[in-house]
C-alpha cells in the first residue's frame, strides 16, 4: 500500500513538473509575441538543459532577436539535435531577419544571417538571395561583399540566367579589388564557352587593366602581350587608339622609335576628328621623335 502511495506522489510530482513547464513555455511565447525577449527568456532559462526541442528553440530564437548570435546558434542546435521539428521554423526566422535586413540596405547582416542558416542546416541554400545580395553589395560600390556573396551563390547555381548575370558582375567586381587573376581566369572560360561580342569586351577590358597594370610598373614585355590581345581581335573598338597608344609607349621605351612611330600613326587614323585625348598624346610624342631625329 505504501509503495503505491509513493508511486501516485512521483506521479503527481512529474505532473506538476510537466504543468508547471507548460506554462512556462506559454508564458515564454507570450512574451516573445509582445517582442519582450528578457522576460520570455526569464520565464524559460532554468529549463536551458531540458532536452525540450520547443524549450531549444524559444531559447535560441530570444537571443538571435537579441543580436546574441552564438548563444542563439547554440540553442537552435541543441533544438535540431533533439528533433527537426522546428528546423523550417528556425530557417524561417534567420530568412525574414535577411530579408529586413536587404530591405534597409544592410547587405553585410543579410549575408551573415544567410551563412548561419546554413551553419545549422548545411543542406539549406538559396541562391537567389545571395545573387540579391551580390548585387546590392555591387550597386552600392561594396565589391568585396559583393565578391563573397557571387562566390558562394555561384558554387550553389552557375547556370540559371541569375548566374549568367551575375558572373559578369563577378568578374568586374574581382578586377575592381585588384584580383586580376581570378577576373582573368573567369573571363577567358566565359569568353571560351561563348564567344559573345559581351564577353569579348569584358574580357579585353580585364587584358586591357592588366596591360595597363604592368606597364606602369615597368614590365613591358607584359604589358604588350595584353594590349595585343585587343590589337589581335581589333576589339573593342572604344580600346583600340588605347592599345596602340600603349603598345608605341612600350616601343618608345625601349628605344624602337620606328616601331612606335608607326603604332602612334595608328591612333591618328583612328580618330578622323582628331580630337581624342590619345591622339593628342600620340601627336605630341610624334613631334617629339621627329625632333630628336
């Protein structure tokens, strides 16, 4: 009879227990839908080690409203490792706070909640976001950002028409930081998979910096290999008087007036108004030579 007695009291106990912790994670949500994320966290964090996937959640989602991103990634974890059950709930709220964030251009926040989505949930990716914020980094001149979020977007989807303009973005964003030889090997597989007048001038302008990125620090055999490749292809029109001007600078360096002679005569007859300012460049070298002869 006394076993009994003592088995209807643990009974009870565990029942209080459980009521108890019921209303605690009603309270907790209550809380949390009057945006009170303190008190719903008082009401819930002597639960913290409750192998509860709901108690996990509530925890984590009170500290990520909070900006405490580790203790929240902490807490959705414990959660996930419970149960999946409030896995679509927690990529839910990481991708509304991401979106609020895109909204009042915060690019840099919207990546960053983007990336510890995926820290919980590897499988989950959405291109299309970080294709939105590739391009929000790039039309608010943040090329580095915009670099990142092209990069991840594209090693998840480089064939949807988003991809195909994105890479472009990508390839002028790489140059635009100085990463020449990303933007260089890009543009050539671009450029070899189809040869668009597009991608022929994006690709001369990437020869055309990097020419013009040796040349300045002397190494000139270099640089006229790059302003040759637009001499070669006579693309794009709009750098041609440029690489010849280049190109007779390199000569004219090296001593070999004729050679640059005849590519400053090139400018010349590019500009039928003669009025561009590497034709005024050229015409002065030209006096200069003639001078000296």
């Amino acid at each position: 009879m006394a076993r009994n007695h003592w088995f209807i009291l643990l009974l009870l106990c565990c029942t209080m227990n459980c009521t108890r912790r019921e209303e605690r994670i009603k309270n907790a949500r209550e809380f949390i839908n009057e945006w009170n994320y303190d008190r719903a966290l008082t009401e819930i964090i002597s639960l913290r080690k409750d192998k509860n996937s709901e108690i996990q959640y509530l925890l984590g989602y009170c500290y990520l409203r909070k900006n405490e991103y580790a203790e929240a990634i902490m807490y959705f974890r414990n959660s996930l490792e419970v149960d999946t059950t409030f896995k679509d709930s927690i990529i839910r709220t990481y991708s509304t706070l991401s979106q609020n964030a895109i909204k009042i251009n915060e690019p840099d926040r919207a990546l960053f909640l983007y990336q510890e989505i995926t820290k919980l949930v590897p499988e989950y990716e959405q291109a299309s976001n970080l294709f939105l914020i590739g391009n929000l980094n790039y039309e608010g001149n943040n090329l580095e950002a915009a670099v990142r979020a092209y990069t991840r977007a594209l090693q998840i989807d480089s064939t949807s028409d988003e991809a195909k303009r994105a890479k472009p973005r990508l390839i002028k964003s790489l140059a635009a930081i100085g990463n020449y030889e990303s933007a260089l090997t890009m543009s050539e597989a671009e450029y070899e998979k189809l040869k668009t007048a597009a991608n022929l001038l994006l690709l001369s302008e990437i020869k055309f910096s990097l020419g013009l990125k040796h040349f300045n620090a002397g190494i000139l055999d270099s640089a006229e290999v790059y302003f040759g490749h637009i001499i070669a292809n006579q693309e794009p029109k709009s750098m041609l008087d440029d690489a010849y001007y280049y190109t007779a600078e390199v000569y004219y360096m090296r001593g070999s007036t004729d050679a640059a002679l005849e590519y400053y005569k090139k400018v010349l007859r590019l500009d039928p108004y003669q009025k561009g300012e590497m034709t005024k460049k050229a015409k002065e070298r030209i006096e200069e030579i003639k001078e000296k002869k």
